[in-house]
C-alpha cells in the first residue's frame, strides 16, 4: 500500500474502534480491511458476558467482508487501546493468534498489516511476519 493509502486506513480504524463494544475489559479495538475492490470493511470487538462469545475487531471486519462476498485484500489497520484513549493511543494493539490464522485463510504472506497510533503513526508488518508456518486449507482434502 501507498502511504496516503496506509494514513487513510489508520485513520478508519481508529474511527472504527469508537463503535467497540466492549463494557468487561473497556479495551477498545477498530479494524479497518482494504479489499481488492477498494471497500473499506470496518470492525470493532464486540464482547459478551460469556467471555468466549467475545469476537475481535479484525474477525469482525473480515466476516462482513465475507458474507459480502469480498474473498481478497491488500491490508487490514488495527487500533485499540483503553477506552479513556481516543485518536492517539500510547501502544500498539498486535492481532491475536486466532485472528492471525483467519487472515491466513484469506489472504497471502504479502498481506500487510497496519498496527496503529495515531493516523500517522503506525508500524507495517506482513503476514508473512506475523504469522510464519502456518497451516492453511491446501494440507487438507
Ligand atoms: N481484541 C481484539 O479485538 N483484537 C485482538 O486482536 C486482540 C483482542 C479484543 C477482544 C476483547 O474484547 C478485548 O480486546 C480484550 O481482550
């Protein structure tokens, strides 16, 4: 991705993150997907009280993206934080192991992903960084 693109991307989620559902931990996270069409999907956590009910912001993002038949994407943006923290957050927010492999279902190590400060404050890694070894659907059937 560009940098403007990349700015416009951080900038999204950390639009998204306002939408997060989240009153048990009050850590609020935004995700923002690039598909190859160009959508913007946008995703917040969104927690339960059932604990494992919980869905992150990055899955969120990519099952509308799915079941709005968007299957390919250049890169997904992160921001989360404290709730207190609003456009500037004092850390990085790094993808959970399970969003890590549902990003590997869809997307190729090139895949980059944007962890996010601030609109211009953010650091890129690939998938491939991220989540290296992985085991993806060609080992099966
Ligand atoms: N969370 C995400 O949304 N994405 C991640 O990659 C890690 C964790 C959410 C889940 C839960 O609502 C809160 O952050 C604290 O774990």
């Amino acid at each position: 991705m560009e940098q403007q693109e990349k700015q416009a991307l951080a900038r999204e989620a950390l639009s998204a993150r306002k939408r997060a559902y989240a009153p048990y931990s009050q850590y609020r996270v935004g995700a923002a997907l690039l598909g190859t069409n160009g959508t913007i999907y946008l995703g917040c956590n969104i927690e339960n009280s059932s604990y494992g009910a919980t869905n992150c912001a990055e899955r969120t993002a990519f099952f509308k993206a799915v079941s709005e038949g968007c299957l390919t994407f250049k890169g997904i943006a992160i921001a989360g934080g404290p709730k207190e923290e609003e456009d500037k957050l004092s850390d990085y927010a790094y993808p959970c192991g399970i969003c890590r492999q549902v990003m590997a279902e869809f997307c190729k190590e090139d895949f980059e992903i944007l962890v996010v400060k601030a609109a211009d404050e953010f650091e890129t890694y690939s998938l491939g960084q991220m989540l290296p070894s992985s085991f993806t659907g060609d080992k099966l059937g």
